[in-house]
C-alpha cells in the first residue's frame, strides 16, 4: 500500500522525512497550491484527495470519502476557491464545491472512456473559460466551463478561509482527543499493572504467612510430643 508523505521543507538528498502521513491508498498523482491561499495544498492519490496546510504537522485539513473509482489526476479552480476538478480511471471527471458540500462531488460529468491524466484550466477572457483533459491514449479533450463554475460570489474566498480555519479547529481538536485517550489509555496500563502487582505481593505474603502457621505447629506438636514422653503419658511406638 502506497502512502503520501508531505513534507514542510524541500530536503536534500539523502535526508529522511521530518514527518509523514498516510492519507492516500494509492500513488500521489498531484500535489497543488491553492491560487486563492498560498499556504493550502491539494494532493490526489489513490482513492482520495485531502487538503493540507503548510506548517499544521498534525495531518491533512480535510481528506474527501473513498471514491468508487481511483483518482488520476486533479487541479484548482482558477477563479473560485471552493471549486475543484478531480479526474477518475473510469473517465468520469468530478467537480466539487466544498462550500455546498464536501462528503460527495457536486457534479459527475463523463469525458472519455479511458483515464484522465492531466486537468489544465485556462482563461481566455472574462466570459471564456476552458477546461483542457487528456487521457492515457493522449487524446486532448477542451470544455467550456460554464458560468455557475467559473463565477465566484463575492464573500466566496473569505468563507473559504473560515472553512479552512474551521477544519483545522476540528483537526487540532482531534488530536487533542485522540493524546488525552492515549494519555487515559497509558494511565489504565499503569493502574492495571499497579494492581497486579500489589496482587502478586498479597499472594505472596498469604503464602508465606500460611508457611510460617505450618511451621509453628509443626513446632508446636514436637514441643507436645515431648512434653508427653516426660510426664509419661505418651510411649514409645
């Protein structure tokens, strides 16, 4: 199983990652800025995409449900910050509005029958917007994208980043979660090992308690045995 490692810092040669996290189940195909948010990177792999942060090391600010057919390929929307296209195996290509929902793609439209490769958005003027797609047979598809996607409202980047700053209050919460159960669950451990510890320390001292009556009446019938034999109440067997 392949898994995406993002790094903060470009890294020589030789070096081993700081951090890594396993976000994709498959080989990473893109990984893209934001053009609204310098500091949000999308990558694609596998059967998911996820959103990242630069400088949050805790893991990915969103990672999308698996989809039923691997990604393949995936880029921005050049003129609204919500929006993304995601190419699949099966040819379909997917767009999504993170504003309108991000458990599932706005939108599934059928380009070709084989796997997109590569999304490039293009501008050619204000009302001209064009989405170019290739496949693995090297055919070149141009769409037109039409106005709803390319029409950005005019609070559409800052909700966007209260969408971001949001994910990564739910991201930190998390984690806080997860080390206060990891902290609760060690905590258990100890109390767990304590116990049986102080278990094992009681059975011993029963034992020995018990070992040292045995030993006492064992003392104790010898003493009698001979008091016996000297006030000749007890004979020789």
């Amino acid at each position: 199983m392949s898994v995406c490692a993002l790094l903060p810092v470009c890294l020589p040669s030789g070096s081993k990652p700081s951090h890594y996290f396993i976000a994709h189940d498959g080989l990473v195909n893109t990984v893209q800025r934001s053009p609204f948010f310098k500091d949000i990177i999308l990558t694609v792999g596998g059967w998911t995409f996820a959103i990242w942060k630069d400088g949050v090391m805790e893991g990915a600010l969103m990672r999308s449900p698996c989809s039923e057919k691997r990604y393949t390929a995936g880029c921005w929307s050049q003129t609204r910050p919500a929006v993304l296209f995601i190419g699949r195996e099966d040819g379909n290509m997917e767009v999504w509005d993170l504003l309108e929902k991000s458990h599932e793609p706005s939108e599934v439209q059928n380009i070709t029958t084989h796997s997109i490769t590569c999304i490039k958005p293009r501008l050619f003027s204000s009302k001209l917007h064009f989405l170019a797609l290739s496949d693995d047979l090297g055919t070149v598809h141009i769409l037109q994208i039409p106005w709803t996607l390319y029409n950005s409202s005019r609070n559409e980047k800052v909700s966007m980043g209260k969408y971001f700053e949001k994910e990564l209050e739910r991201l930190l919460y998390f984690m806080k979660r997860r080390e206060m159960r990891g902290q609760e669950k060690r905590s258990m451990e100890t109390e767990e090992q304590r116990k049986k510890a102080e278990s094992t320390v009681v059975e011993q001292t029963v034992e020995m308690l018990e070992e040292e009556d045995r030993k006492e009446y064992e003392r104790y019938l010898a003493l009698e045995k001979v008091t016996l034999k000297e006030l000749g109440l007890l004979l020789d067997a």
